[in-house]
C-alpha cells in the first residue's frame, strides 16, 4: 500500500496547477457573467495536452493514467469548472467511448484532432423526457440498408454548438427496448444537424450547453459504435469512467473553495484577531479539509481501479456522490466564511457555489448514484 | 551548441522554512522543491535556443535523489537529457568543481547558471566554474545573442546595463530579462511523457572537494512587526518612534 503520488503524477498536478493560474484565471469571473465561451483557453489546453490526456500517443494522447487525468482535472476545476466540464467531455466521454469501443478506421479518423484539442467533442444521450431514465430514447436511428436516418432532439448537451463531434445514442427498433439501441458518431457538417440557443445556466455558465436537433440526418452505417443493439451498454460505460472526471470536478470545487476560504480566514480580522483564530471558523475549515482529503482518496482509488482494469462503477458513483455532495456544502460554508465578500462575485466563491450544484446533477444524479451503490451492496 | 544549464534544487519560495535540530540544516519534512528561479530564467533561454538553431541542452544539478525530479521537470519543459551529479551541495565550491569536471570531459559552448540560487543566495557557482574552466564568465546577464563562436550580452550593472561580446565557449550567470516571467514554460501532457524516455544520468563523483568553511547556524530573520504610517505633519511622532521604538537614530 503506498499512497505517494509518483513524480511524474506530481508533475502533472503542478503543470495543471500553473496551467491554471496563469491561463484560465485572468477573465474567469467575466466569462461566467458573460457566457463566454472559453475559446482561446481550451486552444491552449489542447495545446499543452490536457485535452486528450489518456488516449494512446498512437492517436495524439498523452498517454496517461486515469489518476494523472484527475489531478488535472482537480487542479483545472480549482479555478474555472466550465473550462473542466468541457475537458471533461472530451476525455472521459468523447475520446475514451471512441477509443475504448470504436473501430480503427474511426480511432484513425477522429482522435487525433479531438485528443489534441483541435477540434472538440460532444456526448448527446439526455433528452426532453430522457434525463435519468435514458433507456426511454425517444431519437430514433432507421437502418436504411447502407446508412442510418437519424431524427430527434437531444438536450442539455455540453459543448452543443462548439463540438464538430458528437456521440449520438438512438433508438433503432423499439421493439428490443434498451437491446435496440446504438450509438453513432455524427459530425457537425451533416446534413439536418441543428444546434439549439445556449442555455442561460445558473453555474459552468461559459460552456456551451444546447439542445441539437437531428432532422432526417443520413448517418453511414460505419459510424455506428459496436455492434447493432450496442448503444445502451457504450454509453452506461461510457458514463461509469465520467463519473470519474465530474467527481474530480467536485474535488476541485471544493478544493478551490476551501483555498480560498483558508487564505481569507488568515487574512481578514474580527474581535480583535484572525478569523482563523475563531473556532467558528476553525471547525469549519477543518471539517472541510477533511472531506477534501476523503473525496480525493475515493477518486484516486476509482481512477487506481480503472488503470488495474478492476471493476470501478461502485467506487466511481461513490466518488462522484460524495464529491459533489461536499463541494455543494463546502462552497456554501466557504461563501459563509467570506461573509458579505463571500456574496459578491470578486471573491470567486460565490461562482463556485453555482458551479458545484451541477455536478449532482449531471452524468447521473446523485440519487441514481446511491441506485448504483445500493445495487452492489445489496447483491 | 551544445548548452549546458546547471540546476540548483531549491524550496519553494512559499515554504515555511524549519531547521533541524543542530540549527545546521534545513528541515527538508513538508517542503516542495523546484528549480531556483534564477536557473530557470536560463533553462527557458536555453530552450528557445534550441527551437530557433538547434541547440542540444542538458541539464546538471549536484544533489541526492530529490533533484531528480526539477530534473525530469526541466526534461519535461525540453532539455534533451538530464545529469545528476550523486554529492552534497552544501558547498558552492564543491558543486562548482564537480560540474567543472563534468564540463572538461564533455565540451559545451554555453554553459548557464542561475545568478545565484534563492536558499543560500551564495552566488559564488558560476565564478568558481568559469575560474576552474579558465573560460570567461558574464554575470548578472539580462540578455543574449550568439553565433556560433561569439555572444553578445547585456549584463545589469549598478548604473544601468553593460553590453559585452566574449568568445565560446563561456559560462554564463544568468537571471530575470534574460528571458520574462511570461515566457517560463510550464511542461505539457506531451513533455512529460517525452521525458520519460529521455536520459536521466546518475554520476558519483570523481573527487571530494572541500569548502573550508563550516557552517555553525542558521537562524531565521527576526519577524516584521506592524507597519505604521504617521501623517505628514507629525515630524515630532515620527522622530520619537525612530527614536525611542526602532532605536536607530
């Protein structure tokens, strides 16, 4: 058992660190007033790698192990969780779903601009009455002998008018309920793609979030992902190493939160001393750095299970439950620390606070988290 | 051009600094190690070198295996391979023979130190390499052009700047100017994982060389009290406290 991160681990999290500090800070809090999507950032971030991190060198990757990625992931949401979410995305659902299960011809043709960031990509399951209960697929794809027509609408679809990608899970006959669905991969540039407004989000608000809608779009049959009924199964897997990078993205919300919150309570006085020096505020940030340090344990021990090839769904729901259950706490305490400065968006927390609520939402709720767990402990 | 870039391991510069218990030794428990900001300034010169003609840059530091990893940091960022010379550096003056031996058995043309590392500030590695070497030596430099058998440089002086042109090969003690803050680099994804497949060379020493000086303490700076401002037009308040406070007129 040891739990030193390895050198070339800590080199990661410092890079992301600085990467970080020094790129996705300046601008953070106008780009969340204004929805400003964070285009010159995520250039640099395909740039310096973080945009591809675990896909094979082969296809343009870096290479990496899965808790490299969420060291990164923790450090990128300390700062600018829209900047993470799209990250995200594009490693855990987009890259990896291609890499995992798609066919050399289609690793060939689209990893490589999508590890190295030049292009992005988009992962399309939830729709108007299909958000937990994504076997209810109302998107249908007909096999017309040498392609697929697709038609439907998907929502809530991160990085829905900037991707040139998108991983769309559709019904193919109904009648075999979840066994007749799949997943195709759909460029942009189809014919009868259609992307939605931007949603007005109360947090991640700088990354782009649509609805997209296929009308009649014709899909070639060697886009489809797997063989034919495969679709359910890719994207459940698909979301079960997600869960993985939201989870490191609650981390890094709270850890974020926490650092700030520490940094103020050493500097700003009250009662004649360091707020810090109030066992108020003590306990409340003792009580945080403590479920940092659990939520980080349970992502890293998910990510471990996920390089050993060990069965990580358990760990990962309850890293990604427990994560974002606490960075929903940890960033409302930290705005409670902040006090009235807490409450304007110059001190960050406040847009932390809005930028946690998501992540007990989205790539399976929380309470389908505990659904997931409760199934393993009660097998 | 060959370059050479010698790195001195330091605490980070956010560390709370401890000694051990003889008062002799920084406490090493909980501290962060990085490159001395002052070699880094010269890391990223030697880099941008390399990307514009060529240049093949190695990277030394004198240390136990803590150096390793500011080594495989500097492999990351784009040195092409790393030496880790297996003594102590608590002496300027070992550390600069030992990397001077090192330097007569490989040839570099440019060979770059930090002015000065930012634990000891002793300032003394680069004169002592280039006075071992018989080479000429360019310190406090704030910028540089070559050829390939001259440069030209910008050395900051006390009134201004200094701009001299030496032969090759030289050492060279660079800081701050020589390239900006913005342009240090941080390693990406595609760094590391190059580094991993890039030499890492662990050498012990030949010869043992001694500073002849012993260091009997170290103690930390007595903490800064408040500071206090007094208006303008209390002269008389501002003499008593110098007077009576500080103690220094």
């Amino acid at each position: 058992m040891n739990f030193e991160l390895s050198s070339e681990q800590k080199l990661i999290r410092d890079s992301a660190r600085d990467f970080a500090n020094n790129e996705l800070l300046p601008g953070v809090i106008e780009r969340d007033e204004l929805k400003q999507f964070p285009q010159s950032q995520i250039k640099k971030m395909g740039e310096m790698g973080f945009m591809g991190m675990m896909v094979n060198p082969k296809y343009g990757g870096g290479g990496m192990d899965t808790v490299s990625y969420i060291l990164a992931m923790e450090e990128i949401s300390k700062i600018d969780a829209s900047c993470s979410v799209i990250m995200s995305v594009n490693n855990s659902l987009v890259c990896w779903g291609i890499e995992k299960y798609g066919t050399d011809e289609q690793k060939n043709k689209f990893l490589p601009e999508l590890a190295s960031g030049k292009i992005i990509g988009a992962f399309c399951l939830s729709e108007p009455e299909a958000g937990s209960d994504a076997t209810s697929q109302k998107t249908t794809a007909k096999d017309m002998g040498d392609h697929y027509l697709l038609n439907g609408t998907k929502n809530w679809i991160t990085n829905g008018s900037t991707a040139s990608v998108y991983l769309v899970i559709a019904q193919t006959d109904i009648e075999k309920g979840h066994k007749g669905i799949n997943a195709f991969i759909v460029e942009k540039s189809f014919d009868g793609v259609t992307i939605g407004p931007r949603e007005n989000k109360l947090g991640i608000r700088s990354s782009d979030t649509t609805s997209i809608m296929f009308s009649d779009v014709v899909v070639p049959k060697e886009n489809r992902i797997g063989d034919d009924g495969f679709g359910f199964k890719f994207a459940m897997k698909t979301l079960e190493g997600g869960r993985i990078g939201i989870a490191a993205q609650a981390l890094g919300i709270a850890a974020g939160a926490y650092e700030l919150s520490l940094k103020y309570a050493k500097e700003r006085k009250a009662f004649g001393k360091e707020i810090i020096k109030h066992q108020a505020i003590a306990f409340k940030l003792a009580d945080m750095a403590t479920e940092i340090d659990c939520g980080r344990l349970l992502c890293i021990k998910a990510g471990w299970q996920k390089d050993n090839d060990i069965d990580y769904s358990q760990t990962g729901s309850m890293a990604k439950l427990y994560c974002a259950e606490k960075a929903m706490r940890i960033t409302t305490e930290a705005v409670q620390i902040h006090g009235g400065y807490g409450f304007v968006k110059e001190y960050h927390v406040e847009r932390l606070m809005r930028d946690a609520k998501i992540t007990q939402i989205y790539e399976g709720t929380s309470e389908i988290q505990k659904i997931v767990i409760s199934r393993f402990i009660l097998k | 051009m060959n370059i050479l870039v010698c790195i001195s391991c330091v605490p980070d510069t956010t560390s709370k600094i401890n000694f051990t218990q003889n008062k002799k030794k920084l406490d090493e428990e909980g501290i962060t190690f990085i490159i001395n900001p002052y070699d880094e300034f010269c890391l990223t010169k030697a880099i941008f070198m390399k990307e514009s003609s060529g240049a093949n840059v190695t990277v030394i530091s004198v240390g136990d295996s803590k150096s390793e990893s500011v080594l495989r940091k500097a492999l990351a960022i784009g040195a092409d391979n790393a030496v880790r010379i297996n003594a102590d550096s608590d002496s300027s003056k070992s550390v600069a023979n030992l990397i001077a031996d090192y330097c007569s058995k490989n040839k570099f043309d440019i060979i770059f130190c930090g002015r000065e590392s930012i634990d000891f500030n002793g300032g003394q590695v680069p004169g002592f390499i280039a006075a071992k070497l018989n080479l000429p030596f360019i310190n406090s430099c704030v910028g540089l052009d070559y050829t390939d058998d001259k440069i030209n440089a910008k050395r900051e002086i006390d009134s201004g700047h200094e701009m001299c042109e030496c032969s090759l090969p030289a050492v060279v003690a660079g800081q701050k100017g020589l390239v900006e803050e913005k342009d240090l680099k941080i390693p990406s994804m595609r760094g590391i994982m190059t580094a991993r497949t890039k030499p890492l060379e662990i050498l012990d020493p030949e010869s043992t060389y001694n500073n002849n000086i012993e260091i009997l303490e170290l103690s930390k700076p007595s903490e800064r009290s408040d500071c206090k401002i007094i208006s303008e037009d209390n002269v008389g308040e501002l003499v008593q406290l110098l007077h009576k406070e500080a103690k220094v007129i």
